[in-house]
C-alpha cells in the first residue's frame, strides 16, 4: 500500500517532512531507533507504555512504506522482528536531536 504524500515538486517542504514523522508516536519511535540502534517490537512497545499495540504496528508499517526505517524478520518461533532505521532515516538524526534539545528545554522551562 502506497501512501499519498505531499507533491514535494510543488508543496512546502516543512509540509512534506511533518507528513513523514508526524503522528503522535513516529519521533518518538524514531528517538528510539536514533539512541539503540536496532529494536525488536517488545522493546519499542515497552518505551511507548501508553501507545496501543494496534497504533504502534500501524506507525512502524507507515515508517517503513516511507522507506524511513527497515524490517527484518527471523524465522524463528516466536517471530522475531527487529526495526533499524535506513540510510534516509539516518538522515532524520539531526531533526530529531534537535527535538530532543528543545523538549528538554522546554520541561526545564515548566518546572
């Protein structure tokens, strides 16, 4: 299933990027990924306490249809699935850093 995004030739990149990592988990998901490196469905579910599994599989399968993050599958019982992220989800590792920064920043402000 091919997502809709924005007409990058003519639309506002801002508009393009926050298509891609927008939803209330995708950065978050990302931030994960960023700091370990590879993560398996467990793990990611156990950092994300409030995201329902459900929405979870759904933002990983949206990440990965945008070709921002990799899945591999082992056949073993269970399965095993670990995410990673590609060389254009690299890519978002400033981004997300400076998120990351200005959240913190932010939570200082309010205490």
């Amino acid at each position: 299933m091919e997502r809709k995004v924005h007409d990058r030739m003519e639309g506002c990149p801002v508009e393009s990027t926050l298509q891609i990592i927008s939803g209330k988990w995708k950065s978050v998901i990302l931030y994960r990924l960023i700091k370990h490196k590879v993560c398996r469905f467990s793990e990611l579910q156990r950092y994300m306490p409030g995201c329902s599994r459900r929405m979870l599989s759904l933002q990983l399968t949206e990440l990965e249809a945008d070709n921002i993050i990799s899945k591999k599958v082992y056949p073993v019982i269970p399965p095993k699935t670990e995410y990673s992220l590609t060389e254009l989800g690299k890519t978002l590792t400033p981004l997300i850093a400076e998120m990351n920064k200005w959240g913190e920043m932010y939570n200082q402000m309010q205490k």
